[in-house]
C-alpha cells in the first residue's frame, strides 16, 4: 500500500463487551500531506495522544475488549471534531502554526473525504456490531499547556462527559477507591469538547465513558503496562455495571 492510500483509522480485535475508541492514538503524516511543520512537532500532544495506542492495546489484551485507533496525527485531521469546526484541521495549535493546513473548500472536502469521513463510518460500523459494548473514549492529555503555563493539571485521569452520566457515574467512585486522582470533567469538559461520542454514543442513548489520561504517566513501556493494569477493573466493572442496567431495562420493557 501507498503512503498515498494511508488507512484513516486501524483495527484491534478481541472482546465484545468494551469498544475503545481513539481518536488521536497516530502521530502519522502521509507523504502527499506537507503540514509545515518541524518534524519535532509530531512526537508531542498537539499531533498525538502521546501513549494512547499502546494503553488500547495492552488493554484489549487484558480485558474482553476490541479497538478502533485513528490512522492519523490530529494534525491532518482532528476526528474529535464536527464536521463544520475550524479545528478539524487546524490552522494553529497550542500555539504552533499550521501553515501546510491552509486550504480552500476543495482541499477541506478533499481531506474529509479521504480521512474524517471514512473513519467516523468506521466508528459507526464497529458500534452497531457490538450493540451491548460499553465504549470507552481514550484519550491523553498534556500535564501542561504551553500557552496556558500557569494552569496545573494535577489529576491522573479525567472522565469526560456530554449528558450522559451513567457510566461515569459507576467509574469515578471507582477511580477514587483505587487511590487515583480523577477529575469530574477535567482537564475539559465533554460538555464542550466531545464530537466523537456526541455523534456515535449519545445521540443513540449508548452508554460511554471518556478516558483521559495524563501524558506523562504513560510516555513509556512501564507507565503504559502500569495504568492498563490500574485502569482495566474499573473498566471492567463499569461495563458490567452498564450490561447489568441495560438488562433490567430490557426486562422491564
């Protein structure tokens, strides 16, 4: 395969009761794309979720779980974003320029058609074939932003949500009995940030849950195999949790 034909997203098989989506697990540019930007740039968080797609793998490894990683850096094409926000394919980011990202309508609709669009039906394929997954949202974010320097991130992981708060609601009491420190949308607020799920979780009333993890803690082999292992019973027990509603939901139907 050409670099031409880089795939918009990769798949991981394994279980049926958890779906991890990842939209930012890729730090890869094609070929045919020129962003203009240092090749520097591309191992840090405004290019990829940094530690995010080997956490999806050491967990699908661990839990009944299977994954669909973004084939592409956040650069080339935010998938966290609505079809219409400028951010989809970023002119600036946290404040590093993206002049290569200049484009007219045609260049956008050209890069949607290419990576955005294939991958959101991606996405949307792989959660009707597990109608009773929990779906996970994982993500990883930067201990500090370097335009918002005086702003601590303090919390190891943050769970983010729209308005959906059942699973949530099962996983942050269990993060804070694991001795985590979790934040209740934090560092953000999925009430703001959070295309992804709003398009494929809970416009169709499916329970998710929004993993944020902190960059740092996961930058390396030990830090990824340690969070998978702290992380898998509470996503275990959340999905659980969600399977066991649901069927008291179905009985009472």
């Amino acid at each position: 395969m050409s670099d031409a034909a880089t795939p918009a997203w990769r798949a991981i098989a394994g279980g049926e009761a958890i779906l991890i989506v990842a939209d930012h697990a890729s730090a890869h540019v094609p070929a045919d794309i020129a962003l203009g930007v240092d090749a520097a740039v591309l191992g840090r968080h405004v290019a990829v979720d940094i530690g995010v797609a080997p956490l999806a793998e050491a967990l699908c490894a661990t839990l009944p779980a299977s994954a669909l990683l973004g084939g592409v850096s956040r650069l080339v094409c935010d998938y966290n974003r609505e079809p219409d926000a400028p951010g989809l394919i970023p002119l600036e980011s946290d404040g590093i320029a993206v002049p290569g990202n200049r484009l007219d309508a045609a260049g956008r609709a050209a890069r949607l058609a290419r990576f955005y669009e294939p991958y959101h039906a991606a996405v949307a394929a792989a959660v009707a074939a597990r109608p009773t997954a929990l779906i996970v949202s994982l993500h990883s974010f930067t201990p500090r932003l370097a335009t918002r320097p005086h702003e601590a991130r303090p919390w190891e992981i943050g769970i983010l949500y729209n308005q959906d708060r059942r699973a949530p609601a099962v996983a942050l009491p269990l993060l804070t009995a694991a001795g985590i420190v979790a934040g209740d949308n934090q560092p953000y607020s999925g009430r703001l940030l959070n295309a992804t799920m709003n398009r494929h979780a809970e416009a169709a009333g499916r329970p998710y849950l929004g993993v944020e993890v902190r960059q740092d803690l996961i930058g390396d082999a030990a830090g990824v195999a340690r969070w998978a292992a702290r992380l898998a019973p509470v996503l275990a027990a959340t999905a659980a949790a969600m399977a066991t509603q649901s069927d008291m939901t179905r009985r009472r139907a």
